[in-house]
C-alpha cells in the first residue's frame, strides 16, 4: 500500500532533477504519473523527448503507469490539453506539481527583455497556465458532486524568497511563485484542492550553474558514506507527503527543504517600528526617525545572511 494509490499526478519538468525524483517517488507510492518535460535544455529553447521518455520507462520497469507529454507550460492552451489528455488517459487528475523552470542569469544592467520574459513565461506563467487549467477541472468535478481532493504543490527558490544577485528574473518569479500559492489556495480550497510550495535546496542543472556562493556550494558532494543534503531526491517524500490525504489541512504554507531539515516559512514580518499617533508623518519628522528605525541593522547582506541563517 502507498500513500497515494489510486490518485493521478502531473509533474512538469520531470525529465531531469528535482522533477523526475518526484515523479519517480509518486509512481513508487501508487500514483499514476505523467511525466510532463518539453526537454529544454537550461539556456535555450530546444526540444528533445528523451528525458520524459526515459522516465517513463524506469517507472514502468519498476511497474508503475507512467506517460510522457512533452508540453510547453509557457503555452496556455497546450496546458489545457495537458490536463485533459491525462483525464481522458487516466479518468481523473489527483496532484498537479509545477516543478518546470529554466534560467536566464544575468545582472539586471545587462539583461535583455527575451531573458526576462523567458523566466516569466516558463515559471510564473507556466504555474498559472498548469493550475488555472487543473483548477477549472477541479471546480467542474466539485460542482457535479465529485470530490478529487486536488493537491497543488508548486517550487519557489531562496533566490525568490531572500534574494540572489544575478537573478532579478528568476528571483522575481519564484517569488511571485510563494505569493500564488498562499492566493490560489484561499481561492480554489471551496472544491476540495490543497495549494502549498516548496523551496527546495538541491543539486540539479539550475543550482549548479546559479551566480556565486550558492552555485559552488551546490557543486560540492559529500564523502562517501554521508547524507548528500543537496541530493534533489530529498524533497520528494515532502511532495509526496503533500500531495497525499495525510496532508489534507494543510494549504497555503511555503515550506523550505534541505536535506533531512523542512522550515515552515512565514512572509513578510516586521521587525521594527517607529509609529505616530493620530497624524501621519511629515516628511521633515522622518529625518531623525528613519535613523531611528534604522539603527542596529547591520549594514551586511542581510538577503545573504538570511538565507545561511535557514541552512
């Protein structure tokens, strides 16, 4: 018995990384997956099928059910057919995991408008365009008295949640990634669907290759013998375990993983204050006071220190 038997599971960008993991672990606990990869490679648009192909294969030797789509998430209306040619194939649609992404690294002076707009399309637009499309199924299954308890489970980075130089694009689209999630989960929970995000710290194509500290750090294996916390195989059992009835009161929550570690991530926070009662501030008044806010914040990265702070 796993613990999602019966259920149907779409996971985009599961030729390579993270994504085939997951797919990989959600056929092993009984899901039936569709392997979803245009087989991108990291910096250009190419297309190549053997990825899913071959993912599709190993699940299916070790006797699972399994197919390859090859769709573009950037493409709403092949997201569409998507999501219907796995109902029709499968009968239903259970976990949709939006795990698909490229990268277009580039300092912001130096980034062209093709580079921005590629990163939007692929991961902010592809997570609308995959659960927009999963959500209409899910409201039309609710509304004629099926109950899917749909798992929605998309992936933000640290580059979203804390910042990375390099990555205006990519940060900024990871981040609109956490927001989605927290939103669409207060708008789609009315028919019976869970929307949560992980952040995930492992080793694949993107991190290796991500500007400065974080990309040599991801570079690096551990000896042999001792946990690899950078192994993407790690964030798996958390799908898995989010994507299953288990997790059924759980929805909105960004979660961070690394290793045998997961954090419970909270928004935005105040951590200091200044306030005026009754009128609103002047201008000159802020001159002192913004000082004052200011005071006892280190002058350091403090996106950099935050980001070591959770690993």
């Amino acid at each position: 018995m796993g613990l999602l038997d019966g259920k149907v599971a779409i996971v985009t960008g599961a030729g390579r990384g993270i994504g085939r993991e997951d797919a990989l672990v959600l056929a092993k606990e009984g899901a039936k997956v569709v392997v979803a990869d245009v087989g991108t490679a990291r910096n250009e648009m190419t297309e190549e099928k053997g990825p899913a192909d071959e993912v599709v294969d190993e699940i299916k030797k070790a006797g699972g059910e399994a197919m390859a789509s090859y769709t573009n998430v950037a493409d709403f209306n092949a997201t569409k057919e998507m999501i219907d040619n796995t109902v029709k194939e499968f009968g239903e649609l259970n976990i949709l995991v939006n795990n698909a992404g490229i990268l277009r690294d580039r300092m912001l002076v130096n980034m062209s408008e093709a580079e921005w707009d590629a990163i939007m399309a692929v991961h902010l637009k592809g997570t609308f365009n995959c659960t927009r499309h999963a959500a209409a199924y899910w409201r039309k299954e609710s509304k004629e008295g099926r109950d899917r308890k749909g798992s929605v489970i998309n992936m933000a980075s640290d580059a979203g949640l804390v910042g990375n130089p390099g990555q205006t694009n990519y940060g900024s689209a990871k981040a609109g990634i956490a927001a989605f999630t927290v939103i669409s989960a207060a708008e789609i929970g009315r028919y019976g669907v869970r929307v949560n995000c992980i952040v995930p710290m492992a080793r694949t194509r993107l991190t290796t290759e991500t500007p400065g500290a974080v990309g040599e750090m991801m570079s690096q294996k551990p000896p042999e013998g001792e946990l690899d916390i950078y192994d993407p195989a790690n964030t798996a059992s958390v799908i898995v375990y989010l994507a299953s009835d288990e997790a059924k009161d759980i929805s909105g929550r960004v979660f961070h993983t690394q290793g045998g570690r997961i954090d419970l991530m909270s928004g935005w926070n105040s951590v200091k204050t200044i306030k005026k009662e009754k009128t609103s501030w002047e201008a000159s008044e802020l001159v002192n006071r913004m000082k004052e806010l200011m005071e006892g914040v280190e002058a350091e990265d403090l996106s950099q220190k935050m980001m070591w702070s959770i690993l």
